[in-house]
C-alpha cells in the first residue's frame, strides 16, 4: 500500500471507531444496551485494524524507511487519538446509563 492509502485507512477506520462509538451512547441512553455492547464490539474491531495500520507506518520507520510527516498524517493520528478516547468514554456511558436503568432512575 502507498503511503496515502495508508493514512486514509486509518483516518476511515479511525472515523467509524469514533461514529460506531457514538451509536453505542445513544443506544445505551434509549435502553437498548444489548445493540451499545455490539456497537463498541465493532468499534473495538475497527481500532484494532487502526492500530494495525498505525503499526504499519511505525515499522517501517523502525526499518529505515524515512515516514512523511504530512498534515495528513498528522491528521489521521488526531482522529485515531480522538476516536480511541471516545471509544473509552462511550463504554463508561453505556456502564453509567445501564446502572441507571438498573436502579430505576429513569
């Protein structure tokens, strides 16, 4: 793969992983949380093929191979960063909303 489809793989993969993430909350808020547990499934699938992009690109540098740092680049990391902390907050809100279902509290 050429340097640009790598990065927008990981941009791609990084935007579903925070999107899939935000169903997740709203699933969870709307009491559905078995359909919140599969959307951070799948979330936690599409990181995993992020990371192996990102893998990608640090390998390579490791190697010798001189990496391009572009705005892209630069980009599709801030979207993986991005989408990692959103994944990890959506999990703590479908915890927080399915506790509040479990408690009566709305």
């Amino acid at each position: 793969m050429d340097f640009e489809t790598v990065v927008f793989s990981l941009i791609a993969n990084s935007g579903e992983v925070r999107s899939l993430s935000m169903e997740a909350i709203e699933f969870a808020k709307g009491g559905s949380f078995d359909k919140a547990r599969e959307a951070i499934e799948e979330a936690n699938k599409k990181l995993a093929e992020a990371h192996s992009t990102q893998t990608t690109l640090i390998q390579a540098e490791a190697q010798g191979k001189e990496t391009k740092v572009t705005l892209l680049l630069v980009h599709a990391q801030d979207h993986l960063m991005n989408a990692i902390t959103i994944k990890d907050m959506a999990r703590e809100f479908v915890e927080l909303y399915e506790l509040i279902k479990s408690v009566g509290l709305k």
